[in-house]
C-alpha cells in the first residue's frame, strides 16, 4: 500500500503512546527537497522508512508494529 499511495494508520509506540501517521514510500508523492541521497541507513532490516506527512519528515517503524487502524487515502 505504501508504493501505491499515501496511508494513514495509527499504532502504539514502544513508550506506550498512541502514533497517528499518513505516510507514503511513493517517491513522486514525496517533495523532492527531502528525496534521499545515498544509501539508507536502516539499523536493522526489519525497519521500514516511510516519508511521514504529518510531520514532513521520514520515519521508519518495524515490520513487527501492530497497526491498529489502516487505510488507503
């Protein structure tokens, strides 16, 4: 879903604290003035970096984070 498009979902971080996040990994959809240059710098391969619009910035959550809402915007 994150290649097609932008999507929202909401989680539980590891603190406890509830995230709300609309995110994209859709490059044209990303503004190109915060496209990455070079390799990523993933701390582990289950990270997933997304480009978070909420807050214009990339973040990365674990392929293991319980998504407790999910949708296609």
């Amino acid at each position: 879903m994150l290649k097609r498009g932008w999507v929202s979902f909401s989680f539980v971080k590891k603190d406890g604290s509830y995230r709300y996040m609309e995110a994209t990994t859709k490059m044209d959809l990303i503004p190109e003035e915060v496209h990455p240059i070079g390799a990523s710098k993933k701390k582990n391969s289950n990270q997933i970096c997304v480009y978070d619009r909420t807050v214009g910035e990339w973040r990365s959550i674990t392929e293991s984070t319980d998504i407790l809402e999910l949708k296609e915007l």
